[in-house]
C-alpha cells in the first residue's frame, strides 16, 4: 500500500484519531476536550473545548520559536512599483498595533469586520488584526460593486469596516472610498467607523466616521492574542449561490488551524522557511487560505502579489516573482496560465529568469484544461498539480498531495480525494454511481475540519442548500465522476454557478439585476466556454410587450446595470434579446433545458454551455 493509500484509509477508519494527531502540530491554550461533536448531525464540530489563537499560530510562535527574523510576509507591488518585505516579528507588531487601533473603536470577541482593500500589506494586518482579537472579519473581493458590498454589510453587521482610497487594476487607478461611501448610504446597517488606507495614487474624501490608518496607527497601544474556542468564527467569506443573496461561509478557528497546517505539509509540501506564493486575491478563498493563513501557520514565507500575470509589466511577470524571491511553490488559477500562454506561447520568457528553486505548480478555482496542464509542465519542468475545492470546503478536496506521495497524473482530473473527506457519486435517487458514470459529487459527513460548519447565522440556509438533497452528504454543487481507478474528474458546476477568470458568479443573481429593468419581461443567464476565461456570462433577455427601445442601446443598458450592481467581474460577454424562453405549462422557465440542449448532453447538466455557437442553433426555441 503506498503512502497516499495508508493515510487515506487510516483517516476514513478512525477520523477522530487522525485529526487529533494532527491538531498537535498547532498550539492549543487548553487541548479540545472532545475532537469531533457528533452530538446534533447533521451539525458536526472539530476540536470542542479547546481553545487558541489563529494569529498566535500564524505569528506570535514562529517569533517565540526564533523565526522573528525570517521573512513573513513579502509585498511585490508591480503595478505601483514598490516592494516590502515584513519579517515575522514586523508583522506580529504591525498586527498587535491595528488590534489595538480596532480594540479602541469598540471592536471585541465575535465582533465582525468588513474588509475592502486591494492587495496591499494592510489586508493581510486587518484579517491577523481581527484573528488576535478574537473579532470575525470579512473580506470583500475589490472587483464587487456598491451593491454587493452593501448587501455583505448588512448581512454581516460589522462594527467597523477598514478599506483605502484605492485599488490599482493595471494602469487604472480604481477609487474605493466612492464604492464604500456609496455601499454605507444604501447598507441600512451603519458601522461605527471606518479605518482608511490612504494610498497616494488618490486621495479619499474622508468623513466623520473615516479614521485615517497611519493616523490610528502611530496612536494605537498594541494588543496581545485573546484565547479563542476552536468553534468560534474566525472569518465568514461570502460566496455566490444560486440567487443574489450570498452565502456567508464560516471559517472556525481550531479546525481551520489545524486542517491547514496539515495541508501545506501533506498537500503542497512547503514547510517552514520556504517560499510560497497563491497568485489570487485576498477576497477570494485561495487567498484566505493560501496567501494569509496556511503559509504563516506553516511558518513559510507568503507572497501578497499586487498585479496581473500578464501585462504588469509583461507576462514575464510570474518567473520575475519565482526568481527574484525563491519561491518553492506557486498556486493559481488556470486562467492566469492561458493569459501568460496567450502573451507568450512559447514561454521565450522564462529563458531570462533563474527558476532552479521553483518546484510545484498547483492550479486551482475552475477546470484546468489538458492543454493548459501540458503546456505549463512542458515549459516549466515541475509538477502540474490541478486540485479542485470550493469556498465552503477552505482547502483541497481532491489532489495529488505531493507531500504523502507522488500518484501518477491523468490530465483533467484533479487526482483523488484528500485524506479526511469520503468523496462519492451519487444519481438522482440517491444511488452510488458506478464508475465512469456521472453524477453529484457529494461528500459524506462530517466533513473533515477547515470546512464550513454552518452559514453565519443561518443553520437552516446551510442544511437547505448543502445537506437536504441527500441525507448524511453535503453537496458540492459539481457533477463529476470517478474513473476505474479512483480517479476524480470534475464536470462542472450542476447549479447556476460559474467561475468567470476563476472568479465564483451567480447567474442567478445576473438574471435578477436584469429583471428589475421595466423593459424586461424575463430572461436567462448562461456561462459559455471562453478561451482565456474558462467561461463568461452571456444573458438572453425577452422585453414586455409595446417596448420599442433601440435593442442596441438597451442591450448595452442591461449590460452596464450587471457592471454596476455586481462588478465589473461580471461582465456579460454578449446580450441577446430574444422573442421567447423556454417553459413549462406552469410557466417555469427552463434553463436546464436550454442548457442540455446547447450541450447535446443528459443530467447532471453542467452549468457551462461547451460552445457556444450551439445557442445559435437554439434560436429557434427561442422564438414563439
Ligand atoms: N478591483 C477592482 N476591479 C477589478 C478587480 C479588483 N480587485 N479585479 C478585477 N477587476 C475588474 C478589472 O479591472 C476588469 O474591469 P474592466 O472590465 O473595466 O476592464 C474586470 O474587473 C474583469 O477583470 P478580470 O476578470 O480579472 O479580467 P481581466 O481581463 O482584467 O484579466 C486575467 C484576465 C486572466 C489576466 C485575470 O483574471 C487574472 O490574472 N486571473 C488570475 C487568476 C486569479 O487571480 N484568480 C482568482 C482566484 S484563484
Ligand atoms: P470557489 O468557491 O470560488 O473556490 O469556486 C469553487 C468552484 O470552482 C468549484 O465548485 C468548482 O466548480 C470550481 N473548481 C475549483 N477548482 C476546480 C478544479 N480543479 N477543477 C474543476 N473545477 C474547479
């Protein structure tokens, strides 16, 4: 039996054992009393008793263990020509001066903070801030509009919210002061205040409730780790579901500490002293996960990268990083790969870069397609590692975990389930699928610690979207099936999500800001395959009777209102405006229909319509 075989059976025969052991790589306060609480399923909850602190882990120990001066955090700001390097004991002082800056605005145990920041150091001290307070932060992906900000204050209630005067996309400078100001003013809930970075690239109109970060800062007392109980919220990260409410996934504090620990170990390999570096957003899970927490739980060495793979200088931009910094391991999306392909298909670039320390490359967030996966192995020589996971899950679901053993790679599949989750196929009733044949990819409970135990505030939203439709599983929302030889291939998403540039959108949520223009009767909002993006969002609209706009202009209308409500993220690729939808008798309309039929294929239907020239070939359905 091979590594991988051993430690996955050994944590499916005794789980409780298994993460016990684990949990003793993180520092406890008080050791958890009972490891897994089965007492009220479908709830299950990691490491009841015991208490920590997320920040101590990610920080405070490294110092005490003599790693004060190793470098914790490294900041490489292409677009705005600068870099800093943060040892841990910077950081650990950076972050014990803004919990005292948030601790005297009011901000206590379990209180909430939203954070809106680019990807600046300032981030990464807000979320460790929050953690050392014991306080639950949220980030908000910079890419959302007003709107959603809005709608994640007043879901999360936040007693402060930190942001900056700007973001920087490339050579724009994308003001976030206006976002905010206009997110509070449509937000009912109000916060007490709001803490502002002020960059120099634009200056914010500050108001009575704006404190200016610099400010607070050179007047704030530090403050030490408060002790937490493992199940306390560390961060709840919202993510889109099937309408425009989004979901708050929660985060714990133990079994997020521990879960990622062995990850980074198990999984990607990199232990403490080593260079790793997740290419993503701090709004985003991969960022949570793999640019604050895993890496400094582990004691590495993260990048917070601020720019493109393409363009920020030139899509030489990724080897410059690897080279300049030694990274070991880098982590991204593979849309960030077919940008750099599409600018440099030869990869003449990496030529003028020294990459002899680079030794995995692991992709994530959407489908890695096989020629994506062959050129990058062919053009960097290092393991390719496609590993699939998901917002609520926190970290891998299904890899090939480099640090147990080395399993032989098939191209579109993300290898096989990570030790700690029993991965299954499930048909409509229920039954195991066989293999090769597709269906649900379901998990059976408990899910391992790390992943979501419940939605914030919101038990019965979380047993309603994740665990209803099958008793004792929770759903993952992707179809996909195993191959003969354990091998997990993932389909795509069965629901109405989709990964735009490794961005998670809601079509749902797309069709609801089209509906509530007065022309439109109703409408549609697919994902279609797109060459660099993976997919993109295309909307199909049927106006009311007697509107007789130029259907040029309200195409382009509808459109900017998604820009507008949603972000610009959500860009739709293209607007029809049709005569007709498909129905049922009862009037439904429907989509899964639209979207097997631009497939050609049966259940699970996959969000994605393959090629998009099919929707031409659906127009006549699209007529009376
Ligand atoms: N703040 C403000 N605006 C943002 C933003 C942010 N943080 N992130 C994206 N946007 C804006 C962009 O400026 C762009 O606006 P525009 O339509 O006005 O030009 C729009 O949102 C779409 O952005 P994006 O989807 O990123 O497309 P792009 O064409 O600018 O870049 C890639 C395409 C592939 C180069 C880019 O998405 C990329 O680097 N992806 C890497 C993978 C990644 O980070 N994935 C995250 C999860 S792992
Ligand atoms: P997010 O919650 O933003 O991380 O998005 C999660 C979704 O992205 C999953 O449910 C999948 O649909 C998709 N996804 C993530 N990783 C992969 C992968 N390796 N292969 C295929 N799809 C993926």
């Amino acid at each position: 039996m091979g590594a991988y075989e051993d430690v996955f059976r050994r944590s499916q025969a005794d789980p409780a054992g298994f993460w016990a052991q684990a949990a003793q790589a993180v520092d406890w306060d008080t050791p958890p009393a009972t490891i897994l609480d089965d007492s009220s399923p479908p709830f299950y909850r990691w490491f009841s008793g015991g208490t920590l602190n997320t920040c101590h882990n990610a920080l405070d120990r490294h110092v005490a263990a003599g790693r004060g001066e190793q470098a914790a955090l490294i900041y490489d700001s292409p677009v705005t020509g600068t870099a800093r390097t943060f040892t841990y004991a910077q950081l650990r002082d950076e972050t014990a001066r803004f919990a005292g800056v948030l601790a005297g605005l009011g901000v206590g145990q379990g209180d909430r903070v939203v954070i809106y920041l680019p990807m600046i150091p300032e981030a990464v001290i807000a979320m460790l801030a929050c953690a050392r307070l014991g306080a639950v932060h949220s980030v908000v992906f910079g890419g959302f509009a007003a709107h959603e900000l809005a709608v994640r204050i007043d879901d999360a209630l936040p007693a402060v919210i930190v942001s900056a005067s700007c973001g920087i996309e490339g050579k724009r400078v994308i003001e976030y002061k206006p976002i905010l100001d206009a997110a509070i003013a449509e937000a009912t809930h109000k916060p007490g205040h709001c803490v502002i970075v002020a960059r120099p690239q634009a200056q914010a109109a500050m108001h009575a409730h704006d404190i200016d970060w610099q400010a607070a800062m050179a007047a704030a007392t530090p403050r030490p780790c408060v002790s937490v109980a493992a199940t306390d919220p560390l961060y709840i990260l919202y993510t889109s579901g099937t309408t425009g409410k989004p979901k708050g996934v929660v985060r714990d504090n133990g079994g997020h500490a521990v879960a990622l620990t062995w990850s980074m170990k198990n999984v990607y390999d990199t232990h403490a002293g080593e260079v790793f570096w997740a290419a993503s957003d701090i709004g985003w899970v991969v960022g949570h996960s793999y640019i604050v927490y895993a890496p400094l739980l582990a004691g590495c060495t993260t990048i917070l990268y601020e720019g493109k793979p393409v363009g920020t200088p030139d899509a030489g931009a990724f080897w410059r990083v690897i080279a300049e910094h030694g990274v070991k391991t880098l982590f991204t999306a593979p849309t960030g790969f077919r940008a750099i392909r599409k600018e440099d298909p030869r990869g003449e670039l990496t030529t003028k870069y020294d990459l002899s320390r680079f030794q995995y490359l692991f992709l994530a967030g959407e489908r890695l397609d096989p020629d994506t996966y062959r050129w990058a192995g062919e053009l960097l020589g290092v393991p390719v590692i496609d590993h699939w996971w998901q917002t609520e899950t926190g970290w891998a679901v299904a890899a090939d975990p480099m640090g147990l053993e080395q399993l032989p790679t098939k191209p579109g599949s993300p290898t096989k389930p990570v030790p700690g989750y029993d991965v299954q196929i499930l048909d409509d009733q229920g039954n195991a699928a066989e293999p090769g044949t597709a269906g649900q990819i379901v998990i059976r409970l408990p899910l391992p610690p790390g992943c979501l135990p419940t939605l914030w505030r919101n038990d019965e939203g979380f047993r309603a979207a994740y665990l209803s439709r099958y008793p004792g599983y929770y759903l993952t929302g992707d179809g996909g099936f195993f191959d003969a030889d354990g091998y997990l291939y993932v389909m795509g998403r069965t629901d109405d999500v989709i990964n735009v540039a490794g961005h998670r959108l809601s079509t749902g949520e797309m069709e609801e800001v089209l509906a509530s223009h007065p022309a439109v009767a109703e409408c549609a909002v697919f994902g279609v395959n797109d060459a660099l993006k993976g997919e993109v969002p295309r909307g199909f609209v049927v106006l009311k009777a007697g509107i007789e706009a130029d259907p040029e202009v309200l195409a382009g209308d509808l459109a900017q209102m998604i820009r507008d409500k949603i972000g610009p993220i959500a860009t739709l690729s293209r607007l029809d405006i049709v005569a007709a939808l498909p129905k049922t008798r009862s009037g439904k309309i429907l989509r899964k229909t639209m979207r097997g039929l631009a497939n050609g294929r049966d259940e699970p239907v996959p969000s994605t319509i393959d090629d998009p020239a099919t929707l031409d070939g659906l127009r006549p359905i699209l007529r009376p």
